[in-house]
C-alpha cells in the first residue's frame, strides 16, 4: 500500500471520527468490557496495557476455533503453522524454534493453566467465555517466555443457581461441519456444574493428485467444570478437559531446486548470487537469496503422501480463591498430558523422497501459582506470590528418505526436562487520589533444563526400512545437554486520568525467555526492555473509543533459528541486537444506535542491528566465512534484516450494521477487512522467504430472534481467497536442496445455528 494511500485511510478515519463526535444523543453506547489482564478484575479501558478483548459471541461468530482463528479478530497477532507447529509473533517478536528444548515468547494460559508446547497450541477452543489478547512483554505477573506478550483464554465457568445453555450447529463448503455446545446444570445453592463438548470437520482444503485432499480437520474435545462456594468468601472451581485430534497436517509445497550441487533448471540460475563477491569462486554454488518461484497453484499440486496428524491431550484445572483479613488468597493450578503421532512429508513433490516417520512428541506439563492480594482503604492495591512449572518431552523420530527405504537419521529424546521457579510482586499507590497512580512491581526466575539425546546416523544397507532403530540398541552417539539460567525482571509505570473515561499510561518492563539447548550446544536467554506510552478515551457519551500507545524494544540476544549445515540441519542462535519500535491505534465509534464501525492503524519498525550466521549453499552445506581471506572465520552479519513475521503495517477496518425488522427481531450485516504489509518468513529475508501485502475480508449476515433464544448466520471468510505463506525456506537433506512453502486457508462459507436457552 502507498503512502498516499495509507494518508488518505487516515484522513477519512479522522472525518469519520469527528461526525460522530458530533451526535448528542446519550441513550446508547458501547459496551462496558471487563479484563483480568492484571489478575484482577477491571474495565479494559482502564487498563494501562495494550491489548485487545473478544467475548464468547464474538469468537463465535467468527468461527474462532483455535489460534490460528484469533487473526480474525486480532491482524496484529501473527500466527502461522510450521508443519505441526503453531509460531506466534507480536509486535515482531517470535519464537521460531519448536525444538524440545525451546520455549514460546508469548505466554498463552487457559483458565491459569500455562501452556508451553507449540503443538499443545493447536488445543481447541470451545465454550469460552473471553480471550485476551495483551501485547508486549509481561514479565512481572505473567514472567518467563512473555517477552512478546500474553494470550488469556477463559472458559464459561458454572453459573449457580441458573439452568442454562447453548447449541451451535454449522456446515460449509469442503463439507465442514460444527457442533458446539454447553448446559449448565445448579446442584443446590452452592454448586453448580458445566458440561460442554464440540466437534469440528472439514474436506481438505487442496488436491494432491492420486493420494487424495490434503490438509482437513477432525477435532472432537469435551470439558465438565464444577463450582463450589460454599461460602460468600470462598470460591473453588475445576475442570476436566478431553481434546482428540485426528487429521492431516497442513500440505507442504516443494521445488527441488538443486540436486548435489547442480540446478534442477538451468532458469534458476538468474536468482543464484554470489555470497562473497570479493572472492574469484562461487562458494558452495552460490546461494538462492534472489531465488523465487511464481505461478503456483496453492489449491492443487501432486504429492506422493499426506501424511497425518494425531493430538490425544487431557487437561486438568482448578482454582481455590479464600478471602480473610489480609486479602485474597488464590491458587491455581493445571496438569496436561499431551500425546502426538505424527507423519509429516517433507520435500512438497513427486516421488515421495523425505519423511519424518515414526515422529512421536509427547509431554507432560504441570504449572502451580499461589497468589495473595488486596485493595486497603487508601486505594493501594497489592498482590505477591509464587510460581512453579514443570515439563517432562519424551520426543523420537527420524529423517527417512523414500527411495532409498532408509532413514538418514533418527533420534530420541526420551527425557527432556524443563522446571522454572519464580517469586513475584506487584503494588499499585495512588498518589493524588485514583486519577494519578504508580505501579512497580519485580519478578525473580529460576529456569533449568536437562535432558539425554540418543542419536543414530545412517542406516542405509540394513534392510530395516521405516522400522527405527531399537531405543538403546548399539550405535547411537548419546549426549547429555543442560541449561540453566536466571533473571529478574520488572516494570514501573504511572497513569492518570484527565477524565472518568480517559486514561493516560506511560511504563517500562522488561522480559526474559529462557535459554536451552540442541544438539550442537546450548543457547543465551534472550532479554527485552520494552518503553511504552499509552491513552485510552471515550468520548460523546460511551459512543467514541480511541485507544493508542507508541512503543520501543531493546532486544538482547534475541533467539532465531538458522542453517547450519547438511549435517547439523538448522540451530538457535543469540543475535547480538535487535531494535523495535512502533505506533498502535485502535478505535470504535457508535455512529447510530444501529452502526458501529471499527479500525486500527499499526506500524512496526523492527530490524535486526547485529546478528552474525552462516548461509545455506545451493550444494546444501553452509558458508561460515564471509572473508576467507582474512584469518580466522568472519561470520555474515544480518544487521538491517527484519524480524520473521513483523509487516511493517497492519490495518484493519470493521463496519455493522443492524436492521429491525418488526417484533423485536433484526438482521445484522457485517464486514471485517484486514491489511498486512509486505514481510519475511525467515531472518535471512531472502526473496524466496518474502510474502507480500495482501488483504482478507471476512463477511456476515445474522437472523436474531425477538428473544434473542436462537439466531442464524450466514458467512463469507476470506472473500479475496488469498493463500499467504505460512512458511517459507530453503532445506538440504540427502544432497537435495529443496524450496518449501504452507500456506494460509483459502476462502470459506457456509451457515451456522444457535440456540439459547
């Protein structure tokens, strides 16, 4: 998008923000929104944190199923799926390492339960009753892995004293299905309980020639809760939680580019650069950062396996809230137990050449919080208490390669275990009375990982096929890795309020993600000190929201993944600096009692200012030596590259509207349009890791009863069936140096039910 065009968005946005200004009727407005972004109840507009909030109709409506769906509804999350694996970025901040001994930077907790695993991500969501969505780092309340910000998911909880409940039944195009729904059921005065299920399905989105469709769903999940308050100062509440997953993984596109060296089209050659210009030979063949690939039809290409995808996961969920004299006393803890097969093919084409078989990745994960807070009549509010996580990854599989009918490698890792230990406190003291108060508050962690690598190499010659070789049979090089490390971190801030409906923040925080390990070596925490100033408003009466915050990262040995080699495949490494900085808007406006138009204006600037790495050959083996002329190894430095997933500008715009048509009943049309700019898959931003600007709109069309008992909705998503990458890279195996591509769902509709009661 121009900057014209990106002026004149803003011009309009502002003509449309004045005409509303300019309405004087105050019986309507929009509506009051409650948050536990700061583990404690309060107004999101209130809030001194950026963040967005969707209730349960919302998710609803939208279809919001999982992670992936929440970019419906928040462009600013950037979520894409690496084979199994679920990467999330804000603000240009990411994890894109799903190794076992890796961690997320954003924090995602389902009811309190911390969730860690990129592939425990793909856990449904089902009879929620709102999701969180808070940007930037929360190393304070919500500690390690936070650094890019934190995902609150929180479930209907039992009602006491009401019989109620809901039906959702749905079907679309590829044949999807969806059944949702919950019933609340009191059991006397002081307990009350909730069973809730759901069940989603669809075709594959793409055609693979003789194997079939590729990339479909199946998912079947239940929850019972239970509340108990046995008394007005006690409150107790738990859940049990069932998730299968039974489908294929999403379809990996593939280009053999280079077989040993030598390119698989002579036109390839055009995107071949020369690494080392200085040099008179063309190092490891050059490398393909110019390479790129047009005329690909994302919604069939032939594959010679689909592969698939089984998740079986159990949860498990409490929470014990006790008030007495000294505040408010709250635990909250959550078990999971996550088993995951998996076959995953890799090279994108035909034949069939390389597979990871008999890959296996199960865990078992334990978070426990206690936390004591309270409010004293001068208005400080307080809240300290202790953290405690543990997680056992029990992970195998191999590299096989199909012609051969051997496996290049394979390894286990049957006991990679993570603890982290944190101490923590918050205080909030108002200076002048509640419109002008200052909130500090620090965190100590304690992180250690460990685990036992049993490594096998080649097996070709054997006769063993896509068997693998025997856990602890001979000839595994075995290594014990270990990691530990520790850090504090913490935030200060102030915030006043002008105004009833005005808010004005300013803090710093800062955030750690722990550092681990692979194969080859260990990795650095990475660190972020975020400055951040902020206003959140209402104007006319409730009817005009403009919320906006401006924010700066210093980001220190920030964790990205790169090539290594043929043999050692990619690694994290620590990039020296990373610098980040951006402006964020986010408005409503109420233009009548039955208009609401919305839109937010993000820009991001975010740039790697010194990270050394090696770059990938097109013969597959890696170039360290950026001057083989000078002694000694001079790595390539990536200063000036951005971040993977981090377009410069992200817009959205929203509009409804609500037509009455006699009796009470309605219609409401709506449309939701999203923009992202230009960006890199990858680090290294090579053309072929490089997916343009592009925009989805999502439409809708909603019958809503009298009584408001049942409704009817009809829905377009993704209008323009736009398909961007979701991953992009180049890989080597097997002397094969191979061009990989996911991509994002194409267009959707269909007609959905629901029925209150």
């Amino acid at each position: 998008m121009r900057t014209r065009s990106k002026l004149l968005l803003a011009a309009g946005a502002a003509a449309l923000f004045a005409t509303a200004a300019q309405a004087a009727d105050s019986d309507f407005a929009l509506e009051e929104i409650v948050v536990t972004a700061t583990k404690r109840a309060t107004n999101l507009q209130d809030t001194p944190i950026a963040l967005r909030a969707f209730s349960a109709d919302d998710l609803l409506k939208s279809g919001v199923t999982d992670v992936n769906g929440l970019t419906r509804l928040a462009p600013d999350l950037n979520v894409t799926n690496d084979t199994i694996f679920t990467k999330i970025s804000v603000r240009g901040v990411s994890s894109q390492d799903v190794s076992e001994a890796s961690d997320p930077a954003l924090t995602i907790g389902i009811d309190g339960e911390y969730i860690n695993r990129p592939v425990a991500l793909n856990a449904s969501f089902f009879d929620l009753e709102r999701i969180e969505v808070l940007r930037g780092p929360q190393g304070t309340l919500y500690g390690r892995n936070a650094t890019a910000g934190a995902i609150n998911i929180i479930a209907a909880k039992p009602v006491l004293g009401k019989t109620t409940g809901f039906a959702t039944l749905g079907y679309g195009n590829f044949d999807a299905k969806k059944a949702e729904g919950a019933v609340n059921v009191p059991l006397g005065d002081t307990v009350a309980v909730r069973l809730a299920g759901m069940h989603t399905s669809h075709d594959g989105y793409r055609k693979h020639g003789a194997v079939g469709r590729g990339e479909d769903q199946n998912v079947d999940a239940a929850r019972l809760s239970l509340a108990w308050e046995p008394t007005e100062n006690i409150r107790t509440y738990i859940a049990g939680e069932y998730v299968n997953v039974d489908q294929l993984p999403p379809s990996q596109y593939g280009v053999l580019v280079a077989q040993n060296g030598v390119l698989t089209n002579p036109a390839y050659a055009a995107g071949i650069v020369d690494a080392i210009p200085s040099t008179p030979t063309l190092e490891n063949n050059g490398i393909p950062s110019k390479l790129t690939f047009s005329g690909i039809n994302t919604h069939s290409f032939p594959l010679g396996d689909l592969g698939n995808f089984n998740s079986e996961q159990f949860a498990l969920r409490g929470r014990i809230e006790v008030d007495f004299d000294l505040g408010t006393l709250a635990y909250l803890g959550g078990y999971r137990d996550n088993k995951t097969d998996s076959v995953l093919p890799l090279n994108g084409y035909l034949p069939a050449t390389f597979t990871y078989r008999n890959n296996k990745l199960n865990s078992e994960t334990q978070s426990h919080e206690i936390r004591l807070s309270k409010t004293l009549d001068s208005g400080l509010f307080y809240q300290l208490g202790g953290f405690y996580f543990r997680e056992k990854v029990d992970l195998s599989r191999g590299l096989y390669l199909e012609l051969p009918k051997a496996y290049l490698n394979y390894f286990y890792r049957p006991d990679v275990l993570s603890t982290s230990k944190a101490a923590f406190g918050q205080v909030t003291v108002p200076l002048m009375g509640p419109e002008l108060t200052v909130t500090g508050g620090l965190r100590y962690t304690d992180d250690a990982k460990s685990g036992t690598f049993y490594n096998y190499g080649p097996r070709f010659g054997r006769g063993e096929g896509p068997t693998p070789p025997a856990f602890g049979s001979p000839g595994a090089s075995i290594l014990k890795p270990r990691s530990s490390s520790d850090q504090v971190t913490g935030n200060i801030g102030i915030d006043w309020k002008p105004a009833r409906d005005s808010l004005v923040y300013a803090k710093a925080s800062t955030g750690y993600k722990s550092g681990g390990f692979d194969s080859v070596g260990s990795y650095d925490p990475e660190k972020l000190t975020a400055y951040e100033i902020g206003t959140k408003n209402r104007f006319n009466n409730g009817r005009v929201q403009f919320n906006a915050s401006a924010f700066y990262y210093d980001y220190k040995d920030q964790q990205i993944q790169v090539f290594v080699d043929n043999n050692v495949g990619a690694r994290t490494l620590n990039a020296g600096k990373s610098r980040v900085w951006g402006i964020e808007t986010d408005t409503r406006l109420l233009l009548s009692p039955v208009d609401e138009l919305s839109f937010t204006i993000n820009y991001l600037d975010a740039k790697v200012q010194d990270f050394a790495s090696s770059l990938m050959g097109v013969n597959g083996n890696a170039i360290n030596d950026s001057d083989p002329v000078t002694p000694g190894i001079q790595p390539f430095n990536l200063a000036g590259n951005r971040p993977p997933q981090a377009p410069k500008w992200t817009l959205s715009a929203g509009y409804s509207h609500t037509f009455e048509i006699g009796n009470g009943a309605n219609i409401v049309a709506g449309a939701f349009s999203r923009y992202k700019s230009t960006h890199y898959l990858s680090v290294v931003n090579w053309a072929g890791m490089r997916q343009k600007g592009f925009i989805m709109t999502d439409l809708s069309l909603e019958y809503n009863s009298a009584e408001g008992d049942y409704s009817i909705q009809a829905y377009v998503r993704n209008l323009e069936d736009k398909q961007p990458l979701a991953f992009a890279n180049f890989n080597a195996a097997g002397g094969s140096l191979i061009y990989n591509t996911i991509y994002a769902p194409p267009r959707t509709f269909g007609i959905q039910g629901t029925y209150r009661f």
